[in-house]
C-alpha cells in the first residue's frame, strides 16, 4: 500500500516559472525524501528532510515538512525544460528503514 | 563504482516462463532493496536485504517470487511461473546502514518485464 498522495497528479508550466507539488502522508516519519524519475528510468534522490525539520533548500529546490499536519511540499524555482519528470514523495516510518511512496506528480516543462 | 547496476534493462517473455534479474549495488552498500513499479504509479517494496540475510518480505511477493543476495554483494530476483500482471519495472535500491536516513537511498536504472 502507498503511504503518502502527491497533489496534483499533473502539472504543466513554462520554463522559468515555479513548479510547487504537495506530498500527505499517513503515519508518524522518520524522515520524508523527495525523488524525481524520468521517463522509463530509475529515480534519482533530489531531497531529504528529517521529522524534526521544517524547511530545507538544495539548489533550486525548497522543501517544507509540517508533521503537525502531515504534509510536505516540494518547490522548484526558474523551471528549465530537463525539470521534465516524476516527482514522487517518499517517507521512512518511525523504527523502519523502508521507502514507502505515493503515486508521483508528473511535471511538464513547455519551452 | 558508477553506482547500482541492473541488468537487464528489459526483459519480454511469455507467460509461464521464468525470469531472473540481476542487481549489483554500491559495493559499499550493505542494505539492498528491491522495489516493483506499475505504469502510473509510486515503486511499491518488495523486499530487503541487509548483507546476505533477507530481512522483510513485502505480502506482495508471492510464492513465485524469490530474491537471494549471496556473501551479501550482488542480487537476484527471480519470478516462476511468469503471469501478465506481473508485467512492471523492477527497480533495485541500495544505501549504508544508517545513511539512508541521511542521505538517501540510490535506485538502480531499473528491469523492466513485460510478459505476453
């Protein structure tokens, strides 16, 4: 079963603009990390926020973890075309060690 | 090392046949994980490894489904029996005990199984 539900499933933007997704989850985390996949490859790790964290940049990226309402949210700034991809969410439960991932949100850069 | 390595990257076969796939993590790596992925949809956990002992198995992995990590290097993932609903990318994970929860987990590039 899928921990957590990205909002939206889809998202198309021009390239330089921002792209923000948002990531809920069901059960108390350990840490929450954020992957992007492109088309018919494996996922690469963008991002890692622990529990006791709220905001965190990496680049262009900013992420946010409210646990209170738990929620995460994923922001990319200055869009470029390559930004084309899956965004998954994926959180590590308390005690565990294993991903568990929602379904994605699926990013459309327009040149 | 370039990373976590699965070969091969696709695998079409007919059903009722049976289909090995090979993943080689970071050789540092002592955790190994292998995840399932259907179109449209997150990886889903199968199973994990830490060194050669097979630690958790997900229910998803039927009786038909069977994963070994020998002297805790390189793994293999094995479905009999292949059926169509078993069609998805088989993706490999890796990381360091404890540094998963740092710095993430490494994927492979992923199998993908298609069966007709």
């Amino acid at each position: 079963s899928q921990q957590g539900e990205e909002d939206p499933q889809a998202l198309s933007i021009q390239e330089g603009e921002n792209a923000t997704m948002n990531c809920s989850y069901k059960t108390s985390i350990n840490n929450l990390q954020w992957y992007r996949q492109n088309s018919g490859r494996g996922l690469v790790h963008l991002i890692l926020i622990r529990s006791n964290e709220r905001e965190k940049h990496s680049g262009r990226l900013r992420v946010t973890l409210d646990t209170s309402k738990k929620s995460s949210s994923l922001l990319i700034t200055a869009s470029r075309a390559a930004d084309t991809a899956s965004y998954f969410c994926a959180t590590v439960n308390t005690n565990d060690y294993k991903l568990s991932f929602g379904a994605g949100t699926t990013v459309t850069v327009r040149a | 090392d370039t990373g976590v390595s699965q070969d091969p990257r696709h695998k079409i076969t007919k059903r009722g046949q049976n289909v090995t796939f090979r993943c080689d993590p970071i050789s540092e790596h002592n955790r190994l994980y292998w995840y399932r992925q259907t179109l449209g949809q997150g990886p889903e956990f199968l199973t994990y490894f830490q060194n050669e002992a097979q630690l958790e198995k997900s229910r998803l992995l039927s009786d038909r489904f069977s994963a070994e990590r020998p002297k805790g290097s390189f793994s293999t993932l094995e479905i009999q029996r292949t059926e169509q609903g078993d069609s998805a990318m088989y993706l490999c994970a890796s990381s360091l005990e404890g540094s998963g929860q740092v710095y993430g987990y490494t994927f492979g590039s992923g199998t993908r199984l298609t069966v007709v």
